[in-house]
C-alpha cells in the first residue's frame, strides 16, 4: 500500500483496522505456536501491524490537533463565510460547471460513419 493513500485516508479508522488484523496475527501466532517457524512468521506480522496501527493512531491525533490548532487561528467572520449555506450554495454550483464543461461525452459514431472509417482504412 502506497504510503501517501495510507495517510490521505481517516488515519483513526485505519489505525483500528490496523490494530484489529494485528490482533488477528498474534492470535494466530498462538495457535501455532508448536510450530516455530509459522509462530515466528505470525508474530513478526503481528508486531508489524500493531505497530503501524498505533503509529496511524498516533498521526491522526496529530492530525486533529494540528487541524484545531489552525481552526482556532482563523477569525470568526472567516470561519462564518466559509461555512454559510450561499457559501456551500457557490462551491457547489462552480464544481457542476467544471464537471460539465470538462466531461462532455463525444457522441457515438453512427453505423455510417463506422463503415466510411473501414472503407478509408484499406
């Protein structure tokens, strides 16, 4: 998994699903125990999904409070503008207008203008 996808996402959720499939592994671990190289393999990825768990809980902790931080450095009327329903009204109407003027789907071509293409191309 790539790191950067690992990171957009909502660290706190990845962290427990994290967390729980290491969980799982050490579990599994014990399970075989008798078996010191699958038990060792299992614990090895147990240790390393516990760990990148708890690192992901820690960075979104780190997430969240830089983002109340930031949060509590904008000025009201800012905060106000930026979440007032003609505000929400504006973005959403300027997202429409680039998603249509972007994603203008070409017509399909008519059986025509298929055999004209085939005719040309011998």
């Amino acid at each position: 998994m790539a790191l950067q996808r690992l990171l957009s996402g909502d660290p706190s959720k990845s962290s427990k699903v994290y967390l729980a499939i290491g969980a799982l592994s050490l579990v599994k671990a014990i399970a075989v125990r008798n078996d010191r190289e699958r038990f060792r393999r299992e614990l090895f990825d147990a240790g390393l999904f516990l760990g990148a768990g708890l690192v992901l809980r820690r960075f979104g902790r780190m997430k969240a409070q830089k983002r109340q931080e930031l949060e509590s450095q904008l000025p009201n009327w800012a905060a106000d503008m930026v979440t007032s329903e003609s505000a929400s009204r504006g973005l959403q109407t300027l997202a429409k207008r680039q998603l249509r003027s972007g994603s203008e789907p070409e017509p399909e071509p008519t059986l025509g203008d298929r055999a004209r293409s085939v005719l040309s191309s011998r």
